[in-house]
C-alpha cells in the first residue's frame, strides 16, 4: 500500500477515477489475461497496479491547460476469469457496456489476447465495419490463441485487414512468414524506422484515414512492448531501440482526440517484473491520463 501526503489543492488522479456504471465520459476496466501468452507474465497483475499508480498523478494536463476532474471517470471493476472463451464472452459484455455508456472506453490488460474481445465488443461482435490501429512491435498474426494472434482472429471473424494499421513494427522481432501474412491481408505496416524523423501527428493523421476509411469508428491498442526497452523494463517482449515513453504518450493523446476512436486497450505489462521505481506501470496509468485530455479537446 502506498502511504502518500495528501494536499487539497493538488488531487490525485486516482480519486477522480470512481466506481461507476452511469453514463461516464471515459468508462475504464481491466482484463487480467495472462494464461495464453506466450511468454510467462503476471499481467493479471495489472490493472490493479495502473489504478494504484494513478496516485501518482494529478488531473491536470498542463500542456493543454485541461483539468481532467472536470469531466467524469468511472471504473467498471474486472472481468471475472478472462482466460477462457466463456471469459472473452465477459470481456465483450463488459466492452460492450463501457462503449455504451462513455465516450471512450479504456480496457487495461492483461496480456495482448485482450485486444480480440474488447475489439468485438467494442463493435458488438459486427467487425465488418471495424477499423483497428495497433501500437506495437508485433504483427499479432500468430495462429492459436494467444497473446500473439488477436489481430488475426478479429480478421477472421470479419475486420478487414485493409482498415488494419500497425505502428511501430520492430526489426528482428517478427518473422518473414507474419510479414508475408500482414501483407497478403492488406495490413498497413509503418515500422519503427518509418518513425523516425516523421511528425507523429502526421503518422496518426494517417493511420486514422486507413483504419477508419468506411468504418464506424476505430479501437486503438497500445500493446507498451512497442517502447524501447529502457522504458518499460515490466513489458517481456520489449527490445532496445523502440519508439519512446514520451512517444507513446503523444499517441494517446491523439487517440483520445479522434472523434471515431470508441475505444482502446493497454496491455502487454507485467506488473510483477517492473522495476523498483514501478516506470512500466506509471506509464500505463498516465496513457490513461493522456488519452482524457485527448478527448477533453474533441
């Protein structure tokens, strides 16, 4: 349990997040999945640790000059047992409800499997008007169930893989046959070397006009592994040289603003592995933060 000084005029982001199923401005839930991945991981542990790291924070955005208590946060609690097809039931359901009842719905992972249910909830179960941004250093087009095959799952079940953006792709952590596969499915690819010297505003701005061209609307997951590896030292499959904290930070942000994204997920962090300094899970609740202040400024 954190012990921290309290100040009246400086609130913490935690309290501002309260339990609630009413019609909210962001609606946040967590999917502790963890059992299918395929690197072992406590990120069940997760979501809990993110709410806990919102006490780290304030509600204000002082860049954008925007005070997040202004508009309301509600916490729709936990997925019972997500790791089974009767738990990804759960998921939509609850995916489903959040979208209903907010503007943006926030599902905190868990491992990346997550992304398939909250996707089709998100969409109740209707993907073919879908589109689908991924922050990531991995295609996710595995076969099986896993951590590493949401993405082909929901284009299986009827996403089109032309309204499919990946941002950040990694050297050497994919191989030539999920490559071969993203392309053969239409999926657009900017790898992390595309990044580089690139606007990010510039890169969004072009991923929302793929992924939501025909669409009705756009669910974003940030899988943290497409940060170097300094940064988030709690994600397993993180490798030196991905894109920065501060960079992802700026996406979530840019989510948040765009009118047609309904929904995102935070996922791929292990919060039993963080550091000392709990870097991994801080940054998972402040995309929280970033993704609010985002939507303060539709």
């Amino acid at each position: 349990m954190v012990h921290l000084s309290e100040d009246a005029l400086w609130p913490r982001a935690a309290a501002w997040l309260q339990p609630s199923h009413d019609d909210v401005d962001i609606a946040v839930f967590g999917v502790p999945a963890h059992l299918t991945s395929i690197s072992p991981t406590g990120a069940n542990q997760t979501p809990a640790a993110i709410r806990q790291a919102l006490l780290r924070y304030s509600t204000y955005n002082w860049s954008h000059q925007v005070d997040l208590a202004q508009f309301v946060a509600g916490d729709l609690g936990d997925v019972d047992l997500p790791d089974s097809p009767e738990g990804e039931e759960r998921t939509s359901s609850l995916a489903n409800l959040a979208v209903s009842q907010s503007r943006l719905a926030v599902a905190l992972g868990g491992d990346n499997s997550i992304t398939y249910a909250v996707t089709r909830g998100a969409f109740a179960g209707d993907l073919s008007r879908a589109g689908l941004i991924t922050l990531d250093a991995h295609h996710d087009l595995r076969d099986g169930i896993s951590n590493g095959s949401p993405v082909r799952r929901l284009i299986e079940d009827g996403l089109q893989g032309k309204n499919v953006v990946q941002i950040g792709i990694a050297d050497f952590s994919n191989s030539p046959a999920y490559a071969a596969r993203a392309h053969e499915l239409g999926v657009t690819v900017i790898p992390r070397s595309a990044l580089r010297g690139r606007n990010l505003a510039d890169v969004w701005a072009e991923a929302v006009s793929i992924a939501g061209r025909g669409t009705d609307g756009i669910h974003v997951d940030f899988d943290v592994d497409v940060c170097d590896r300094a940064f988030v030292p709690a994600c397993p499959a993180a490798a030196p040289g991905g894109i920065s904290a501060d960079e992802l930070r700026q996406f979530a942000y840019l989510a948040g603003k765009t009118g047609s994204v309904r929904s995102m997920d935070i996922t791929e962090i292990d919060a039993s592995n963080d550091t000392s300094d709990e870097r991994t899970v801080r940054l998972g609740a402040l995309l929280i933060l970033e993704a609010a202040a985002g939507l303060a400024a539709r």
